[in-house]
C-alpha cells in the first residue's frame, strides 16, 4: 500500500490501487473503504480537506487544501 499525504507533508491514508483499497487511521481508529475506478474518498482532518480519486488499477490522484471557513 502507498502512502498518500497531504498538502500539509501527513499521511491522509494509505491505499492500493490494484484492489482500491484504502485505509485511514487516524487516533487509533483505523476506517477502510474500496474505491472503484473513476470513485473518489473525501478525507477532512484539522482544516485540510484531500480528495482522493481512483484512475486506474495502478494510480490514483489526489488533490488536497485547506477548508474553506
């Protein structure tokens, strides 16, 4: 699983794209979910917002700010 960090240099989640797998942790809760191809997960922590989509079986993309107030 690859690391997927965000704006901020944290790990936002770890995910594999082969299966859309992907896992987020965070204060020792651990939440999974599968992405399908062209899907996208919508990860909020401490005023970043990262939104991460699904290409393909081997990528995905991710964008990542800071909220809007």
């Amino acid at each position: 699983m690859e690391e997927i960090r965000d704006c901020n240099g944290r790990i936002a989640c770890k995910g594999d794209a082969t299966t859309g797998l992907v896992e987020v942790a965070y204060k020792r809760c651990k939440t999974s979910t599968q992405i399908p191809v062209g899907g996208t997960l919508r990860i909020e922590r401490e005023g970043v917002v990262t939104l991460v989509t699904r290409l393909n079986d081997s990528a995905f993309h991710v964008e990542s700010g800071v909220c809007a107030a």
